[in-house]
C-alpha cells in the first residue's frame, strides 16, 4: 500500500491521507496491543454517540500496525486559534462543550484511570522511591464516580468540521476521576500558554460548577503520570517542580 508523504506526525505515530480515509501507521517501539487497544478505545467512544471518526480497520501496512479510519475534512480548533487568537475564549467555549459531553458519559469496561496512572507513576525514573510513594498513596486516596476521560483533550484534538467538532485521538481514553482529565487539559495548555490554561480552567468550573481547588488536588498525579510519558516539547523540570510543591517536605 503506498502512503506517500504524512500529513502529520505525532510521538507515536505519523497519519497519512489514502483513499479519502485516514490511515495511522504506529512507530515500531510500541507494543504489539497498541493499535488494537487505540481501536477499541475509539470505536467505544463513537458506540457513545460521541463525534468521532468510525474507524474501518486495525491491519498491519509494510510490517507497522496501522489504523484505518474514516477522514473528517476541517481545521482543529487549534490551527484556528493560531490564525485567531483573539478568538481564544470562542474556541475554549466550544472545546469546554463537547468535554462536558465526554464526561457526562458512565463508561463500561474501558481501562480504569488509576491503573494506567500508578503503572505511570511507578515506571518513572526521575522520582525517588518517597515521593513515588507519596503520589501513589494519593491516588489511593480518591473516591470518584468513574467517567469517560479522553485523557489527550486539547484544541489540537479537536477539528471543526461543517459545524460539527469531530474528537480525534482516543489512545490515552480511560475511565476516571474528570477532574484528573481536566487537570490534564490544564497542564498542557500551561506548557504553552499560561493564559490561555486560566481562561480554559475558568470556562469549566464555570460551566461545571467544579471548584478550582479540586482539580488541583490531581496536580503532582498528573504530573508524575506526565513525567513517563517523555516528550520531547516537555519540560521534566517543570513537572518535577510541580510535584513538589504539592508534596510535603
């Protein structure tokens, strides 16, 4: 099958355009499971009735595992604030909509956030064994109703499409705490704009009736989570620093 060039490349995957279809060809590092499992996740949320592209197939393209979907023609919310920042809170607005809709949501049988957070945690090496300690006895330390949490949720990840906004990339989807999902949003708007993380935490508790100081009480969880992940466009000191600020001395 002949791909020709990506129309984009992300950490673990690049995405090409074939066949009026989208086509996900993952890196070689990952597990054999990881298309499957994106898959899965995915194809739960669209069976929601959520906006999300159906997918077609899980198949393997010159050796790589691939994922074959359907192609949602449109502009992420996040190349228009780009073009138009001054729009910023319009775009916010709409993306804070369609969270509350993911969240609204009671999952069923979709991989528990406290699992794939304490496995994040304890694989972190940047951590001493106290602190790992310390995180993973607070993530102990909630009670929550369990939600539907896209895990990834930025404008990036969302593309305006006829008037519909379509919900892209579902890998890191699992069913949790919101208000560790919303405090994941925050965290990666803050690596960029501390601004715009405000206007967006502001727009939710808003809509939501969440206090502020309940998210952050997932701030050094998150963070730790985020540590293993090891992006590149990441900065690892300011994770560590955030962790400790909220962890005792």
């Amino acid at each position: 099958m002949f791909l020709g060039n990506p129309i984009a490349i992300g950490n673990t995957a690049k995405i090409y355009l074939s066949d009026n279809k989208v086509v996900k060809v993952f890196n070689d590092f990952l597990p054999d499971t990881e298309s499957i499992n994106e898959a899965n996740k995915q194809r739960y949320a669209y069976s929601c009735g959520l906006p999300v592209p159906e997918i077609f197939d899980v198949t393997k393209i010159n050796g790589k595992q691939a994922i074959i979907m359907e192609y949602v023609k449109g502009e992420t919310l996040g190349d228009l604030y780009i073009k138009h920042k001054d729009q910023a809170e319009h775009y916010l607005n709409i993306s804070v909509d369609m969270q509350l809709d993911i969240h609204s949501i009671i999952p069923d049988g979709l991989e528990p956030m406290y699992h794939k957070l304490y496995r994040q945690i304890e694989s972190v090496n940047e951590l001493d064994k106290r602190l790992k300690n310390y995180l993973l006895k607070k993530l102990e330390s909630f009670t929550y109703e369990d939600r539907l949490c896209h895990g990834d949720f930025h404008l990036f990840n969302l593309i305006l499409s006829e008037n519909q906004v379509v919900v892209i990339d579902w890998v890191d989807s699992s069913a949790g705490d919101i208000r560790a999902d919303i405090f994941r949003t925050y965290l990666l708007y803050s690596q960029f704009s501390f601004e715009l993380a405000e206007m967006y935490l502001r727009l939710y508790c808003e809509k939501s009736g969440i206090l502020r100081s309940e998210v952050f009480q997932w701030a050094p969880i998150i963070a730790g989570g985020r540590l293993s992940e090891g992006v590149s466009s990441e900065n690892s000191e300011r994770l560590i620093e955030i962790i400790n600020r909220y962890c005792p001395l």
